[in-house]
C-alpha cells in the first residue's frame, strides 16, 4: 500500500472527524447527553490520532543517516503505537468516566431531537471515510481473511483508520440507541450506560492496535512466501551448496532489511565468492523492491549450526 494513499485515507478521515467533532460537542453542551460528550471526545482523539500518523508518515520516509543507517521506517510504527495509547488513555477513560458518573448520578437529556439528528447525521459522514480505508484494506489482502490480513499488514497507518472509523461508527450506534431507551422508556441511566459501552469499544480498539503495534516494533518478518522465494533462489547454483539461514526483518512497510548465510562450495576463490553476491543482491532487489539492504554471511553449515546452537 503506497503512502500516497494511506494519506489520501487519513486526510478524510481528519476532515470527517473534525467536522463531526464540532457538532458533537455543540449537541452535548446543549441537550447534557453524557453519550454525545463521549462521542464528541471520542471525534477529537481521532483527529489527534490522525495528526500522529500523517507526522509518523513524514517522519518515516526521511532518508537514513549516520545516526539510524538503517532508515527512520520504524518511526510510523511508533507514532501508531503512541495512537492506541490515546485511544485508550483519553478516549476510552473520558467514555468510562462520564458514563460511569451519569450511571450514579443521572440527569434528563433535554432536545433529544437534536441528539437524533446529529448522530444519524454522523453516522453518514463517518461511513464515507470507513468505505474509503476498507476499500483500501480490502485491495492489499487478497484472498486472505480480515484478520489475517490485519496481522499480516506491515502498514498501521492504513488499519489504524479502518479501526478507529469502525469503532466511530458502533460508538455513534450505541450512543443512538442508549438515547433512544433513556428517552423512550424514561431511563436516564441509559444515557450513560452507552457511555460506559462506548469506553469499552474504545479500549478494544486500542488494545487490538497495541497489540499489531507492538509485534511492528518489535521487528516482524517478512512474508513467508517472499523467504521461501529467496532461499530457493541458491537452489541447484554452482557455488552455494547450502542456504544455512534467511533472516528478514520490516524496518518499515515497504523496507525489509535481509541478512542470509550461505555455505558456499570450498573449491571456489574470494572473487567467485564476491561475484554470487553482487549478482544476487541486485537479483533479490529486483524481484522484491521492498528489500532495501542485503548482507550475505559466508559461513559453513556446520560452523552455522555451532554458532547458533542446532545439531
């Protein structure tokens, strides 16, 4: 998925919260729904969050340096992770503290009305920039499941959206329906139990994100058919009688770092040793653009399997 478009998605999603942010909290002040102030918070962490990873993204794409040779990739993978802690300290608290008073100390919503249309006015405009990031999401997956693809996805800008705009669009469900049975049957405590729901939404979602977040951070492999594809590359070469280990790690979404050990035939000079590099870093960088630095280690097998403690 090309930066350009997980931009293109988060830019909408700003525009779309932020608007919605405004009339939230107008509704909130005006009619002392605890669910629309839930929801009016829950609009503008979002805008935050989106500000986070359009600087994540920036910040990613600067070029390497003495000080991070390896690239400023992983800086997107932070700012996500810094996103979910948001998500989970300020819009998910502020929802479980706000329901959690009105539970105990309830009062009457006053203009209901306005509540009604704001939130169906809401969920409309929400649903535009959720089709936008699933459309997206939807692309890059394949033939995988959505949670496959979620796990597999090396780009949190893109599912970071999808789930912050799914989350948005069940929190403004909830609020709508917690209005509608404190209103309909007389319970003002219901107002505030959707605020108590919204928080729980919010802690999901952000807890699911820290979790993709963490393993991103961590350092995850690459695809595993594009690791069988390199060590079948050396299979049957004149030079390489073993591939000991391929080794792959994201420093971002499109920049895989590769390191193999190759046990090559014991007949063959340094020069010819220098040639299978050479060829096969430009070969491995050709079919995979994304691998932006190789290092080859020449290394028996048996030396490999000391090293690293296998028999």
């Amino acid at each position: 998925m090309s930066a350009h478009s997980s931009k293109k998605v988060i830019f909408a999603a700003l525009i779309g919260n932020f608007l919605i942010f405004v009339t939230k909290l107008g509704a909130a002040l005006y009619t002392n729904s605890s669910a629309m102030f839930s929801e009016a918070v829950h609009s503008i962490v979002d805008c935050g969050n989106q500000v986070l990873l359009l600087y994540g993204i920036k910040k990613a794409s600067k070029i390497a340096d003495k000080e991070h040779p390896f690239g400023y990739g992983k800086e997107l993978y932070f700012w996500s992770f810094v996103v979910a802690m948001l998500i989970f300290a300020v819009g998910a608290g502020v929802s479980l503290y706000e329901g959690i008073h009105k539970i105990f100390e309830p009062s009457q919503v006053t203009s209901i009305h306005i509540n009604y249309i704001i939130l169906s006015v809401a969920i409309v405009f929400e649903a535009y920039p959720w089709k936008m990031a699933y459309e997206e999401f939807n692309a890059r997956r394949g033939e995988k499941s959505i949670v496959e693809a979620v796990h597999d996805s090396k780009d949190p800008s893109l599912f970071a959206i999808l789930f912050e705009d799914t989350a948005a669009i069940l929190g403004l469900v909830v609020a709508l329906v917690g209005l509608f049975i404190g209103d309909y049957f007389g319970i003002p405590e219901a107002d505030g139990i959707a605020s108590v729901l919204i928080g729980l939404i919010l802690a999901s979602t952000a807890s699911l994100l820290a979790y993709e977040c963490k393993s991103l951070l961590i350092g995850e492999a690459a695809d595993p058919s594009v690791v069988r594809n390199i060590g079948d590359l050396f299979n049957g070469h004149p030079h390489v009688d073993n591939v000991n280990e391929v080794l792959t790690m994201h420093m971002g979404p499109n920049d895989v770092l590769l390191n193999l050990s190759l046990d090559f035939k014991n007949n063959i000079t340094a020069g010819d040793i220098e040639s299978v590099v050479s060829e096969f870093e430009q070969k491995i960088k050709k079919m995979h653009p994304e691998i932006k630095r190789v290092f080859i280690e020449a290394q028996s097998r048996h030396g490999h399997m000391m090293n690293t403690g296998l028999k």
